[in-house]
C-alpha cells in the first residue's frame, strides 16, 4: 500500500458514511448551530487584556532610588527602569527613553503648559546625555571591527 493510499484510507475513515441522517460527522438536527446564530454567543469578555494590564499597572510597589525607598505606581517604575537601564547604556532603553522624552516635551509645548526654567534645563540635559550615550554605543561596535 502506497503513502498516497494510505492517506486516502485514513481520510475515507473519517468522512460520513452512507445516507444516515445521524452518524460520524452529521450530528442531530437539534445539535446542530442554527442558521444566523453564533457558535459562541457570548463571545470573548470585552477589556479583559486592557483591565489586567491597567490594574498591574496602579499596584504599588516598593523602589530603591539613591539609599532611600519609595513607594510608587508599577506604571512608575517601570518609567524609573527604564531611564535608569538607558543611563546604563542599555541601546534599547535609551531609544525607548529619547522617544518617551520627545513625546513628553511636545506634548507639553503644544498644550502650552508652562515648565519652569530649571525643569526644561533638567529635560535638556537629560536629552543631551541620552544622545550622547546612544551615539557612543552606536560608533563603539564599528571601532572595534
């Protein structure tokens, strides 16, 4: 018996066999789905991804900064991660930390909210130093080959 026969038999197998009203394949009438309704009705719970993200996301925790802990948001720390992986010379948290700090500054230039000038300092140098880093990580491989 060929490959090919084999497969035609095991498929055979499973089709409906014969005129039977019920059997393999053909359930009862009253089983089966009826026209226009779903097999699911009540379908997937609307927000369930969403609502499990938002609320992990406002349970607190506990974060060192310095010598000294705090208690903050997990939405929180994981901002504070990430600029501290990007200072670190992570490449992948720098770009994610530049795109965050360029969305923040034009989000509070074109809703016109007012920064101190120590605070836009503070934005700038922070900026100046991510570049930095992000340019010396870039040029380091290339030196090296």
């Amino acid at each position: 018996m060929s490959n090919s026969d084999e497969l035609e038999h095991i498929v055979n197998e499973k089709e409906p066999t014969g005129n039977h009203s019920v059997g393999y394949g053909r359930p009862p009438k009253e089983h089966q789905f009826k026209k226009g309704q779903s097999g699911n009705p009540s379908g997937r719970p609307r927000g369930t991804y969403r609502d499990a993200f938002d609320e992990a996301f406002r349970c607190q925790t506990t974060i060192r900064i310095g010598g000294s802990e705090r208690k903050v948001p997990m939405s929180k720390a994981l901002a504070y991660s990430v600029v501290s992986n990007a200072i670190k010379g992570n490449p992948a948290a720098q770009k994610m930390a530049l795109s965050a700090l360029a969305e923040i500054s034009e989000q509070t230039q074109n809703a016109g909210a007012s920064m101190s000038e120590g605070d836009m300092e503070i934005l700038a140098d922070l900026q100046r130093r991510l570049r930095e880093e992000l340019q010396c990580e870039i040029s380091t491989p290339e030196a090296q080959q």
